[in-house]
C-alpha cells in the first residue's frame, strides 16, 4: 500500500467543505483502510480525508500510544458538547507548529463505520479535542483559524519557504 500525499497549507485543496458520503462501497472501505495508513506513516493521531484531497466526510483516528486503535468516523456529527479545554495542537498539513487552541472538553458524535453501522460515541479530553480538529478539516478549517492573522501570516511564510526549499524552487 503506497501512503497517500498530505497537502499542506496554505493549500487552497485545504478549504473545501466535504460532501457526506452517501454509500459506503468497496471503494470508500478501501480509502479508509488507506487513509490510516497514510497517518500511520506520518505519525500522526488524526487524519481527515481533506487532508489527502478527498473530499468526502471520513475521518482516522489513533491516539493509542501502541497505535493499535484504530477509529474510523463516516460523516461525523457532534450532537452534544460541553466543557472547554486548551491544548496546544499540531496538525499534519501545518508540519512543526503547535499553537493552543480552545475546544469543548466533552462531546457526544454520531457517525458510521466502515460496515455502514450507525453508532453513538461520548469522548473527552485529547479524543475530543482531535474529533473536533478533524472535523474541521471536513468542514474546510485548519486550526491556524483560531490564532491571530498576524502569527497564521507567520506560519504561512515560513511553511512557504520550508516547501519552496524542499522542491529546489524559489
Ligand atoms: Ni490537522
């Protein structure tokens, strides 16, 4: 299984809503089954679809720390929420930035499995807090959204440069 390309912003691709998905067919398991292992492969504990430029409403999750826990979240809808919490949190398309970021502390989901099951789920704490940020990414948000325009400005700039080095181009 080759992993899939992680855009990175400030990626246009990155803003795009996410359409639901309306069957789950070989082809989308097969898109989940390669989704986790692109975020596997690039230790990460979350990974939207958006992120690999597939926009349709799937999220990976693993905040395990033997990465044996897979979650898989089919169109994702946070149907109760409470508390607030601040962590610093990273994100795979803003590599080697951490900023703090407000969330709920508590949220209930719906959403569907890669079997087409409906199911019910109560996370807190870091499980919330990576619900919510992938979400977001469905939903065409990054969170360098919930910091200041002069430090995103920031991040913008130096992640320009990182990528323009990488590929050898000015
Ligand atoms: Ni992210």
């Amino acid at each position: 299984m080759h992993p899939l390309e992680i855009l990175e912003f400030p990626d246009p691709r990155l803003r795009t809503v996410a359409s639901p998905v309306k069957t789950i067919n070989g082809e989308i398991v097969k898109f989940t089954e390669r989704l986790l292992f692109t975020m596997y492969g690039a230790s990460g504990i979350g990974l939207a679809a958006s992120q690999v430029n597939f926009h349709q409403r799937i999220i990976a999750i693993d905040i395990s720390e033997t990465k044996d826990d897979p979650l898989i979240l089919i169109n994702p809808k946070i149907i109760e929420r409470a508390g607030e919490i601040e962590s610093n949190e990273g994100c795979l398309s803003i590599p080697g930035f951490y900023e703090p970021v407000k969330r709920f502390s508590e949220i209930s989901i719906e959403a569907i499995n890669p079997n087409g099951d409906k199911f019910f789920l109560e996370a807190t704490e870091l499980l919330a807090i990576c619900i919510q940020h992938e979400i977001d990414h469905l939903d065409g948000k990054l969170f360098v959204d919930y910091v200041s325009k002069t430090k995103r400005q920031l991040i913008r700039k130096k992640l320009k440069k990182t990528n323009s080095n990488r590929t050898g181009v000015n």
